[in-house]
C-alpha cells in the first residue's frame, strides 16, 4: 500500500466517521418524544413563532429531505443558530475555544511529555523500583476522573499557592505568564489520565519491541544499551502507541468538558453544559458537530504523524 | 474424531470458561501482589454494592442530620454530611450500587451486541464482514463521551439512558476482539470437524467458537468497566447522569463542588471511592490480561 | 601449534527460571581454527543458539555464562569490559541470525544498517557517539557521501545485490527473502571480522535460494579469511559446508570430530540415529521423528547422559556424570566422544551393545570424575561480565588439521 493510498483511504474513512456523527446527532434530535419546535421553544410559545421555526427548521418536510438539506448546509458551514441567542453556533463556540483549546493542548503536551519518558525507563526496568513507582503513578491516572483531579489539585495546589489561580481563565494576549498560570491546574487535570494511558501503551509496547529479533542484532553489531534503545527501539515501539495516542485523545475532550466547569472556565464545555441545561437544541446539536470534526481533523494529523514514522507505509511493495 | 476434543484434553469447563483459564487466574492471583489487591477491592466494593440496603446504617434520602458536618469517626455520622444533612457513609454505600451496576450495564450492552456482531463478521466473513467491520470501524474513531452527553441530554436521564449512552461506545472494541479470534481459530481442525459433521451454524458458534474467545473477552469487558465508571461519573457530575436525587459517586462529587472550600469531603470522598474502586478493577484486569496472556498495545 | 582463533573450554550456561534451574548449556568445549567452518548440528532447544550468545556474551541477566575459559584471538572474552566487549561485537566476531525479516530493523535503511557497523568498527573517521547518531537517524538521515554509506553500497554489491545505492536507501521490507539475508551477510562482514556466527542462517529462507546463501556465506569467509560457526539442524548441510562438526543433544556435544570421520564412522548412539534418519533432498518430515522417545526436561537436569532413556545401547554407567573420550585412531582431526561406552574398559561386542562393565572400567571413570575431568565443577562462576578463571585448559588438546581443500557447495 502506497503512501497516496493509505492516506486517501483515511481520508474516506475520515468522512466516514463524520457522516456518522452527523447522522446520529440528526435522528437522536429528530427522534424527541413530541414537537421538536414546541420543545425548543418550551409550552408557551406563540403559535406563529412554532409555525415559523417548523418551516425554518423544514420540519415539514418528510424526514430524508430534511437529512439532506439538513446535510447540505452543514457542508456550506452552516451549523445553525442558538435559539436563545440567535447568534450562529459557529461564531459562539470560536468565541469560546481559546480556554479549551489551551487546556487541551496544555494537558496534551504534558502527558506526552511525561508519559513516553517514563514509559521507556519503565520497560527497561522492568521489575526494578523504576517500574513500579511509574507504573503505580499511571495506574493512579488511569483509575481517577479528571474533574476529581483538579478538585483535589484546588483543594491541595491552588488554596495553597496564591501565584495559581483556582477560577476563571486569562486570554494569552494579557500576558503569556498569567494565561499559562491560569490554565496549569486544568491542564495538568486533563493531561494525568491520558498521560497513565500513554505511558502504560508506551511501556508495553516498548517492551514487545525490546523482545523483537532486530535488537538483538544491534547488540550483536556492538552497539551501546543507549543506541540500540533510542536508534533502534523508540521508533517501533512508538507506532503502535501513536495511534492509539490519537483516538484516546478523546479522553482529553471528554476530561475538558467537566474541568471546565470545576474550575469555572467559559470554554465549550461550560457552553454545552448550558445549551443542554436551557434545552437549547441547534446549539447543542451544532456544538457536538464542531467538536467532533476537530476530534476527527486530530486523528488525521495523527495518521499523517503515523506515516512519516512507518516507513511500511511511506513506502509501498512487499507484503 | 471427536468434535470438542480440545476441551476434553484441556479439562473441561465451567460457565463456558475452560478451567485451565481459571486455573490460570488463581496462580496469577496467588503469585501477584497487584493482583490480590485488585480481588479484594473489586469483592468488598461488590458486597457492599448489594448488601447497601442491609449494611447502610441510614436512609440515604433521609434530612436527619445537621447540614455538612464534618467527618468524624466517633460521631453518629462517621463520613459527615451533606447539605442536606443527609448520613454521607449511606449515600456512598446506596452510590455504589448505581455506580458498579451502571459500570457494568453499559458494558454488558457494549459486550453483548459486540461479541453478537463479531461472532457474525467473522463467521459469516464475505460482505457481511465487511459492512460491519467499515461500521465498527467508524466507531473506533468516535468522541463518545460527547455523543453520550448529547444522547443523555436529548432523551433524558435516566438509568437505562445512560447504560445505552455510555454502552453504544464499546460495541467496537468487543466486535473486533471477537471476529479476530474467530477468524483465527475458525480455520482450525475442530471448527471444520465440526461442521463436517453436520453440526448447524449456531451451535458450532456457540459450542466451539465462543469458548475460544472468552479470555480476551474478558479481559476487555474488565478494563471498560473501570472506563464506563469514569464516564458514568462525568456525566453525572455533569448532572447528566441518573436521576439528580439519587445517590451516584459522580453526583455526589458534583453536589459537593459549591462546597469545596467549606466541606471538602464531600466532593473529595465520592472520588476516593470512584479512584479505589476503578483501581481495583484495572489492577483486576491487569490479572486477568497476564494470566491469560492477551496483549495490550496491538497494531492495526 | 599455533592457538585456535576461538577456545572454548567448559562453557555451562542456566537459567533461573520458575520452575527451577535450567541448564541450556552443559560443560561445553570446543574451538574454532582460522579460516576453518565448524559447524554445530542439533535439534531445536538444544542449545545452539544459546552456545553462540554466551561466547558472544549477548544473553540477559536472566543468564548465567560459567566457563573454565572463552579464548579468542589470545584474548579472554570474560576477562573483558563490557565497552571492551562492544568492539569484538561486530567487529571481531558478527553474527547472521536465523530470519532476515525479523532480524534486520524496520524502520531504518539497510544502507545505514550496513554503514553503523562501518562507522563503530571501522577506521572511518565518522562520528558514534550517542547524539552523532540519534542526529543521524532523527535529522539528518546517513550522509550518501560519507564513506561508511559508501562502504555500505560496496558490501552491497560484493554479497550480489544488483543495483546497490538504490537498494541501500530501501527498507528491509521492501526486499525479497533471500535479498535480505544478503543484507544481513553485508552487515555481519561490516566489521571486518575474523569469526561470523551464522545461526540457522537459511532455514527461514526457501529451499530455492538456500544454497545460494550457503554458497555465498562460505565463498566470502573463504575470501576474506574468516572463520565461520554454523549452527544448524541440517545435516545436508553439514556435510556439504562444515569441516568439523560438533553434534549437541540436550545442552550437550556429545560428538566432535571431523565432518567425514564423523559421517563415515558415528561413534555416539545420537549421533547414529541422526545419521541413520538424514532426509532425501525433497522431503521435509521433521528427521528426528525417527529416533523414539523425548527429549529431556533440562531443568534441575540430572547428572549422567540425557540420550539414555531413548538409547538401545544404555548400559550401567550411563547414569554416571558424562566425561569426554577421545578417540586416536586414524582420524583426520581431534575425535571426542561423550559416552561411556568408548571407556577402554567396557566391552562392547560387533553390534555395539555392551557385554560387561568390569570393576575396573567404574575405577577408571571414578577417577576421572575425581579429576575433575569432563565436569565443570571446577569452573569459576562467571556472572556474565565476571571474568572466570583463566587456568589452562585441562587435557591435551591436540591441533586440528586444517584442510585447505574445503568442498565447495
């Protein structure tokens, strides 16, 4: 499989994963017990205004047109608009993508950070202190929700030191200090679960690598521990890890909803969180749509990642 | 030739699980500290889960007491209260029911129509195979927490809501485990005896393809309990969870949240539990996955 | 009497394992002469491979290396640093691993494959240290002008690959089986060594192009003067390559000699029966199926011959520790035995059984066990990097005959 080919086909399977997002988010909102318009608009709406929103939302239509137009304007970059604000769902959630984004992004590179480091030093030490103290450490990861994280770190952290802040968010144009203080605690709740995920896969997968008949032949060529490890094992122990690395990254998405409102951070979950709890439908529906898209725009940076360190892939012919 | 010559000579079986498995299990568990730890959490957060009715010392619903009061293990209410002046210690052990019983539901729901599609693809192969396969993969690529929330916020809260959301995301794991296993071993002499002997497709599925797959099987319902514990938290501290009156970990830690600087431990006891308990679980399934010997990192 | 190129005396290597110690190589001596093909011929597990990684001292610390002495080229490979030990690695002695896809790396060019050994064991000029050659790999890519890249594509075209700087800048997998192990003979010569271990250098490799490699292996070493270690289960190829040939059994050699003696005139049961089941050149039945029984559990083995229970001429002594006999008549190199019946004592009648074991035959065995003789009870236990006792080899050890009129295969 040529190179062209297997990044058109994840290209294909890309769409694939996003027509189905839509598709679900369509039938699951159309698939509400009684008038979605009267829904929206809650009991005492005007009669004229639910007539007008029917038509607007083409409910009249039967229900493949309204699919398919439905389809049509999300591909013109129409994701509709907040009936509470009237405002377009796309502008809203840009508006509010700085903080999650940061955090993300934040929580991302620390885990990555931490957790390939301390998943080689694991494999290598197997069995030896080293293991067992990060090991432990990542299984702790593993095993808390984020939003508990950052409770425990406002309680243990922020009360503590006055330099972290516990609430609330500083754009990066006020100052690069205070935006990295104000997202540290968030991100660092964020990245400690998919950090212990990455570590655990970098470890195990570090030491299939380490059992594999090539770094045996790199000893044998008299090569030191250092560079039979880092030249000859990192690279194949990291294949496998970078993607599964991409679709756990939505286990940073997930952890950034519920930080977010620990630590009272207007981001996309706060938004989300509020749409559904003001019943706002096109916001909610829109919302899901744009994060999913960027979830999936993620994983296909990681599938180019992913080439360019399998050469199987960068280059076609044999098996 | 006999047909389940290979459970003969392996040992026979207990609940479809052959007893080498198990005996597999009960050395890992006598050798490994880990592994003991993680038995003995999963057992004592279960009986606790089912016996809540007996072992709470009060109704959980119950404003008996004065409002946040702090833990103290000599008073009447060892783990304090809650605003409400509810007894903590019997809101967590009635929260363990919900939390352990949604954990496992969704995965029961992840597993069942898992394996079932699996089982399909991988025996039926051809074009069935591959439309499901291009389905599952779809999945595989899927922000579910964000579907679940959606999916709770549009249908509502609700036990079986949030069983199905946070299910729907396992079906993929479970079907591709399965038809992996059953391609690998469908070839093999005792499937193709068995169906020279005429037996049907269901029961060869049934008596000779599925006990193959069992320990994988396992090892990956394990770990998603533990996954479906956590997202069963978020959505209820999200308050997207079950019912709000009723006692979940996830929404008690999320009550607890206006009152963290005043009455820490009730946000902060609610994670203990999740975090003990979903370490026990993997510490479980980490058991589980060295005694039966099932790879972790495995490249598409 | 000039010194073998490798002296390996009373070489045991065991494993700790769950079950108890596992003894994979059991009192093993033997030496390779310059220039000279010494093959190693036994079935799988029995201790080959594991022989080869001691002397190459390429086992983990799972392993426990004990030996009386490992000589090579005057120096003892215990005795050295483990940095000392990098540069025979490679460059003293290479190795040729049994299956070219899993042995050479994935994800590098088989250019730089080549060129690493170049650059460490070369007189190059070019840089090793450990950032040099993460920059190399990570930033950079290898130089095409450099001369280890360039030494690389010559290695290339002197194992027979056509079209050699194309190759070089290839990935293992886009070549064929028998191409690879081409690239794995260019990178084992990489070094300039002395000795090449080859382990089953063609058995994952088709029948086709077997010989050819064989071939190949054997004309290069016979070029550049390089002695070779072939292990094996095949004894075809044996007979076609080897000119001695030691046969192992269950972490044992039970027979050494020359590779014709040892065809002609088998003096070990083992050794008969493997020679008695040879397959035809067109048949792959698996030939120890012939001779009955299993193999022994080498863990916590016994002492005594581990061939007994499955031998038709097992006899009295046969539970005794096993000691080498050495064999004088008419032979073309050093002939050991390792079985009792070749104790001058035992008599033996035409068929090969054994009539009667007198007293004497017992004292003359107590005696040499006594001595210390056949055993490694007297080794110094080496933990992998501790040297061991470097004393003098215990027994004669007479000169092997170095024929220079090896058979082409």
């Amino acid at each position: 499989m040529g190179l062209r080919q297997y990044l058109l086909k994840r290209l294909v399977h890309s769409v694939f994963v996003m027509l189905f997002v839509v598709t679900v988010v369509f039938f699951a909102v159309r698939s509400i017990p009684g008038d979605p318009a009267r829904l929206m608009l809650g009991g005492d709406a005007d009669p004229e205004a639910l007539e007008a929103l029917r038509a607007e939302l083409g409910l009249n239509e039967p229900l493949y047109v309204q699919y398919f137009q439905w389809l049509r304007r999300l591909l013109t970059g129409d994701f509709g608009e907040s009936i509470r604000t009237g405002e377009p769902v796309l502008g809203s959630l840009v508006q509010v993508a700085g903080p999650t984004l940061s955090i993300a992004m934040l929580g991302m590179v620390i885990a990555l950070v931490i957790a390939i480091p301390t998943g080689i030093v694991s494999s290598v030490k197997r069995y030896e202190i080293e293991d067992y103290l990060s090991t432990t450490i990542a299984f702790f990861g593993i095993s808390m929700p984020a939003f508990w994280i950052g409770i425990v770190l406002i309680l243990v952290v922020g009360v503590n030191v006055d330099a972290i802040p516990t609430f609330g968010y500083t754009p990066i144009n006020e100052g690069v200090g205070p935006w990295l203080r104000s997202i540290l605690l968030p991100a660092i709740a964020v990245g400690f679960p998919y950090g212990g995920i990455l570590m655990r896969m970098m470890r195990s997968s570090m030491l299939e690598v380490l059992n594999e008949d090539y770094m045996r032949t790199a000893r044998a060529k008299g090569l030191t521990s250092n560079l039979v490890l880092f030249k000859h094992g990192l690279q194949n122990a990291l294949i496998p890890v970078v993607t599964l690395a991409g679709i756990f990254l939505a286990v940073v998405l997930g952890g950034v909803v519920a930080v977010e409102i620990v630590f009272g951070i207007r981001g996309i979950g706060r938004l989300l969180i509020g749409s559904i709890n003001r019943r706002d439908f096109p916001l909610i529906q829109g919302t899901v749509l744009i994060v999913s898209f960027v979830f999936v725009l993620a994983n296909i940076v990681v599938d180019l990642l992913y080439t360019m360190i399998n050469p199987r892939i960068k280059y076609g012919g044999g098996e | 030739m006999t047909v389940s010559s290979r459970f003969d000579t392996d040992g026979g079986r207990v609940f479809g699980l052959r007893t080498d498995l198990i005996e597999q299990f009960i050395g890992t568990v006598n050798r490994d500290l880990k592994a003991k730890l993680g038995v003995v959490i999963v057992t004592l957060f279960v009986i606790a889960a089912i016996f809540a009715p007996e072992l709470a010392p009060y109704d959980p619903m119950a404003q008996d007491f004065a409002p946040l009061q702090a833990p103290a293990l000599s008073s009447e209410t060892p783990l304090g209260t809650d605003s409400f002046g509810r007894d903590l210690l019997s809101r967590l052990m009635y929260g363990a029911r919900i939390s352990l019983g949604v954990g496992l539901g969704a995965v029961l729901f992840g597993a069942i129509s898992g394996v079932l599609l699996g089982l399909i693809a991988g025996f039926y192969g051809g074009w069935i195979d591959d439309l499901l396969m291009r389905g599952v993969d779809v999945m595989w690529a899927f922000p579910w927490l964000l579907i679940a929330i959606m999916l709770v916020a549009v249908f509502g809260q609700g036990v079986w809501n949030v069983i199905v959301a946070v299910g729907f995301a396992y079906i993929d794991d479970f079907a591709r485990i399965t038809r992996g296993e059953v391609l690998s071993i469908r070839e093999e002499e005792y499937v193709l005896a068995a169906e020279s002997v005429g037996l049907g497709d269901l029961e060869i599925v049934f008596e000779e393809v599925f006990p193959n797959t069992v320990a994988p099987i396992i090892v990956q319902f394990t770990v998603l309990v533990a996954r479906a514990m956590l997202a069963e938290a978020t959505l209820s501290f999200l308050g997207l969870g079950v019912k709000p009156s009723t006692p979940t970990w996830g929404a008690l830690l999320g009550q607890g949240r206006d009152f963290i600087t005043t009455a820490w431990w009730i946000s902060i006891l609610p994670g203990v539990l999740i975090m003990i308990t979903v370490l026990g679980i993997n510490l479980f399934g980490d058991a589980l996955r060295d005694a039966f010997d099932v790879r972790e990192v495995d490249s598409e | 009497m000039s010194e073998p190129l490798l002296d390996v005396r009373g070489l045991t290597t065991s494993f700790e394992t769950g079950q108890g110690r596992l003894t994979a190589v059991d009192d093993v001596s033997f030496s390779i002469e310059e220039g000279e093909v010494f093959g190693v011929v036994g079935e799988s597990g029995s201790g080959k491979s594991v022989t080869a990684l001691s002397v190459m001292r390429l086992l983990d610390d799972a392993g426990t290396v004990e030996a009386d002495e490992v000589r090579f080229d005057g120096t003892d490979l215990l005795s050295l640093s483990e940095s000392e030990m990098r540069s025979v690695r490679g460059g003293e002695i290479s190795m040729i691993f049994q299956d070219p896809m899993t042995s050479l790396n994935p994800v590098m060019t088989i250019g730089e494959q080549i060129a690493e050994v170049v650059r460490h064991h070369g007189d190059v000029g070019e840089r090793t240290g450990f950032w040099s050659e993460m920059r190399r790999k990570y930033v950079t890519g290898t130089s095409t002008e450099s001369r280890s890249w360039r030494r690389a594509i010559e290695l290339l075209e002197t194992v027979g690959i056509p079209e050699p700087e194309q190759r070089a800048t290839e990935y293992p997998h886009q070549l064929s089986g028998g191409m690879r192990q081409r690239v794995v003979i260019a990178q084992a010569l990489a070094g300039d060594p002395s000795l090449i271990v080859a382990d089953e250098p063609t058995t994952a490799l088709d029948v086709s192009i077997e010989a050819q490699i064989l071939n190949e292996i054997l004309e290069l070493s016979d070029e550049f003067g390089i002695s070779v270690m072939l292990i094996t289960h095949d004894l075809g190829v044996v007979r076609e390559t080897c000119d001695r040939v030691a046969v192992m059994y269950a972490s044992e050699f039970m027979e050494t000699g020359h590779v014709d003696d040892l065809f002609e005139d088998p003096h070990h049961p083992y050794t008969e029966g493997l020679l008695a089941s040879i397959p035809r050149i067109d048949d792959d039945r698996e030939w120890l199926s012939v001779i009955e029984g299993t193999v022994p559990d080498l863990i916590d083995k016994p002492p005594g011959c581990p061939f007994q229970d499955r031998c038709e001429y097992a006899f009295d002594l046969c539970d005794r520790p096993l000691v080498e006999y050495e064999l004088d008549s008419n032979r073309r190199a050093r002939h050991a035995v390792r079985c009792h019946r070749e104790n001058d004592r035992v008599r033996v009648d035409e068929s090969g059984h054994v009539t009667d074991v007198p007293d004497e035959a017992v004292a003359a065995l107590e005696r040499r066990i006594e001595a210390g003789d056949g055993s490694s009870n007297d080794a110094t236990v080496a933990e992998s990097t501790v040297r061991a006792d470097g004393g003098s080899p215990t027994g004669g050890f007479d000169e092997t005959e170095r024929r220079g009129d090896r058979d082409e295969y």
